[in-house]
C-alpha cells in the first residue's frame, strides 16, 4: 500500500538483531532476505538502506571491530545508497 500510494521503499534488515553486525556476509546475508521479501510484494529490489542503530552506531563494535567501515563500502559497491536519521 505504501508503495502503491507513491511512496519510496527502503530496507533496514530482516530481523534488526544487532549480531548481524559480526561479518559482512552476516549482514547481507539478513538484508538479502528482506531484500527478497520486499522483492516479492513490489516487483523489484529497493537500493535504499539504513543500518541498524545507524551507519555509526557504537553496538556493533561488540560483534567486528571496523564493521561499520567495512559496510559502507560494500553497500555503496553493491549499489545500494544509505541513510541516517537526519535526511530530507
């Protein structure tokens, strides 16, 4: 409906369980299933993300030290464009 209704899609993970945060296969591994699921409701794959608890979050310096370094690149090489909070 929201999307119907014009609005853009963006994907924040599957499951926002902060352990995602131990590899970057882990995290794409759960933004790839909600990837697939948003896939299967409008018929295409959004390349709009936001990181769980943000692109500079402190949690997941728990799971991989530099994992957050290491996302944006991926992310922004596998084409997706990210965003926090304070955006237009």
């Amino acid at each position: 409906k929201a999307y119907d209704s014009g609005n853009a899609i963006g994907l924040h993970t599957c499951t926002h369980n902060y352990s995602i945060y131990r590899s970057s296969n882990s995290y794409f591994a759960d933004l790839n299933q909600i990837s697939d699921m948003v896939n299967g409701l409008i018929g295409f794959r959004p390349n709009i993300i936001r990181f769980p608890g943000g692109s500079s979050n402190t949690v997941s310096r728990h799971y991989a030290t530099g994992i957050m370094s290491q996302l944006t690149k991926r992310v922004r090489n596998a084409g997706y464009q990210y965003f926090d909070w304070n955006c237009d």
